[in-house]
C-alpha cells in the first residue's frame, strides 16, 4: 500500500508516519532525504534519530529516490520516506534544471510496480501566502504538483494538523 502523509511544519506527520510504521508488524526501513547543513538541522536530525526505533534500518539518500526505493522494496517491507519536499528542495538546489524532471518522474513511473507499504512524508506548503522570489514560487508549484500527482496514485492520504489527522483519501485511520 502507498501512503501520504501530509502537514504543515510541527504537525506530527513523521510521528504518524512513524506510528504507521511501527503498526505494520513489518521490517521498516527509513529512508532520509534531508542533507544537515547547519546547526538547527542537525538538530532536527538528531530528534528524528532519537524518536526511531534502534532495529530500523537507514538510507540516507538526497536526491535518487526511485531507485532506492526499487532496490529496498519487498512485499514484507515497510519503507517510510522523510520526506519529499527536502528531496524535491535538493533537486531544485542543483546547476541541472532537468535533474529534478527526471528524478520526479523516476519516482512515478515506478510506484505502481512496488510491493510492500510504502509511506511518504511531505510538508503541505500550498497552504499559505504566494511566496516572493521565483525559486520559492517554483518550490511550491513542484512541492503541489508533486502531491497531486503521488495523492493520485496513492491508496491512502492523509493530512496532519496539530497532531490530528484528516483522511483525504482511503480507509481513515
């Protein structure tokens, strides 16, 4: 099964998605978009650490999400990947514009054909104000038609406010 789940920064979506982890009974393996590059990063880092459970499994992996995917999956496996939008910013962030169309459509091409449970962890970011500069405006326009396009192929959505979630699409939790 493909899950999304959705929120605002601080709005428990990787605690749910943690959660929903755990409850599979399955082996879980995280996989982590995020590259620390400062202080404050690593320290969100080092909470998500601490909050996993020892025996599950990491990948740390910015930017070749589908084929860590493909090569992780398996029909007793629970991949939880945290999250998209830091992959998608660490693709805009490269000198290659066509890198992210490639690694974007990678990423949808492949998932119907992926066993196991798959969650996705993303920041809903369509929320608020159009942002100034064009690269911000270009981040929320990817980070929506990312969530469109993964919403569509997904069974279950979810999106998570102030630690309560909201079930868009699929059997409520």
């Amino acid at each position: 099964m493909l899950q999304l789940i959705l929120g605002g920064a601080r709005s428990g979506k990787s605690r749910l998605a943690e959660k929903l982890a755990s409850d599979s009974g399955l082996p879980v393996t995280y996989i982590a978009t995020s590259q620390p590059m400062d202080g404050e990063m690593n320290e969100r880092v080092a909470h998500h650490r601490a909050r996993r459970p020892a025996e599950w499994a990491l990948i740390e992996e910015p930017l070749e999400l589908a084929r860590v995917l493909r090569e992780n999956v398996g029909a007793e496996r629970c991949l939880l990947v945290d999250c998209l939008t830091l992959w998608l910013t660490n693709l805009l962030m490269l000198d290659n514009p066509e890198r992210l169309s490639a690694e974007r459509d990678a990423l949808l091409d492949c998932l119907a054909s992926l066993p196991g449970e798959i969650i996705f962890v993303s920041n809903e970011t369509g929320m608020g104000v159009v942002p100034l500069g064009e690269l911000t405006r270009r981040y929320v326009d990817e980070a929506g038609w990312l969530h469109q396009a993964l919403a569509e192929r997904c069974q279950r959505v979810v999106l998570t406010v102030a630690g309560l979630p909201l079930t868009l699409k699929g059997t409520a939790l």
